[in-house]
C-alpha cells in the first residue's frame, strides 16, 4: 500500500498477502519459538491495547506487527479454531485502517465480520488471542457489547455499505449544523463484492 500521508506504508514494504496464501504452512508445523506469548513485553501486539498504540508505531514496526498477529492467527486458530483465513487476508488492510483512522470516533464497519479478529486484536482484545485460558472472551463476530469499536453485531456478507451509508445519514439527520469532517465511516467489504 502507498500513502502519501506519511502514514508508514509504501511499496517497498514486504506484506505479501498472496504469498501468505500460496504458502499456507500446515497448522500443527507452527515452531514454538515464533508462538506469541502471552506475557512477553518483546512483542509488538502484547503491547497494542488501543488504536493509539498502532499510531504510535514507527513505521519499519509495523512489517513485524503484521508478522506477529499472523503468527498468533494461525496458533489461535490450531488451539481453538475459528475463521483464521479470512483474518489473514485482511492483516495489512486493518493494521492500516487503525493507522489512518481514528476509530472509535470513525466508525469502521466489517461486511465479512468474522474477517474483524485483528480488528479487535488492535482494539484492545489481543489477550484473547494470545492467551489460551482467554480464548472464550471474544466473539467471532463484531460485537459492540465487547468494544466501542464494534457497530454492530454482524455475520457475513452484503451489509456494510448500506449500514455506513445508514450511519452517515443519521448523524446527518441529527446534526445538520455539525461539521461532517467530526467523522467519517469505513465500510470494509470482503466477499459480497
């Protein structure tokens, strides 16, 4: 991805995501030593606790963030199961919604909702995927009861425009005076394109 704004992703960055796909490593094969730890400081995402701390990332950290909620997808969905690959395919595109976008305030809104574990890995959920004996404190779903930073309880595909649009409506039916650069809405849409 390439962006002007100086936001830490250009194209010399290496995040191939369809590598990842041709490359798919049998699950049981994952080596322990590039296991996420649950206490370990060392790692970037131990560490993320909002949307803030992505920001905060330098960006030559950000090919290793990616490197590490990759890791932990695949030993998450060995220990637990779960749909881990169409998390994959989003890795780059949500570590870069996080980084541009101010969410909560910018309301980002999955159409594939089981594509939202980095999402809610970078919003302040990750213990739930790092830790084994925290697994069941997530959804696999969005799901506003667990953060802020989910809309709406959701499921699979085709809802995401209409219910940004609808979002962007309301706010502007409520507040015709407000500046509507206050906030914006992303709608991401995965296989109902």
């Amino acid at each position: 991805m390439r962006s002007a704004s100086g936001n830490g992703f250009d194209s010399s960055d290496s995040f191939a995501v369809s590598g990842a796909a041709e490359r798919t490593a049998r699950l049981h094969d994952i080596p322990p030593s590039i296991t996420p730890s649950h206490g370990d400081d060392s790692h970037l995402l131990s560490r993320i606790a909002s949307p803030a701390d992505v920001k905060a990332l330098a960006p030559n950290e950000l090919a290793e963030l990616c490197r590490e909620i990759r890791t932990t997808l695949l030993a998450y969905g060995h220990q637990h199961g779960g749909h881990i690959g169409s998390n994959l395919g989003m890795v780059e595109a949500t570590v870069a919604l996080h980084r541009v976008f101010d969410s909560p305030r910018d309301r980002i809104v999955f159409d594939v909702s089981h594509q939202s574990y980095v999402h809610k890995m970078l919003t302040g959920r990750a213990a739930a995927y790092l830790d084994p004996d925290r697994f069941s404190e997530v959804t696999g779903f969005t799901n506003p009861d667990e953060s802020k930073h989910d809309q709406f309880v959701l499921g699979h595909t085709g809802t995401s425009i209409s219910l940004a649009c609808g979002l962007a409506k309301t706010r502007e039916q409520r507040h015709r005076q407000c500046d509507r650069r206050d906030r914006r809405w992303f709608a991401e849409f995965g296989r109902g394109v």
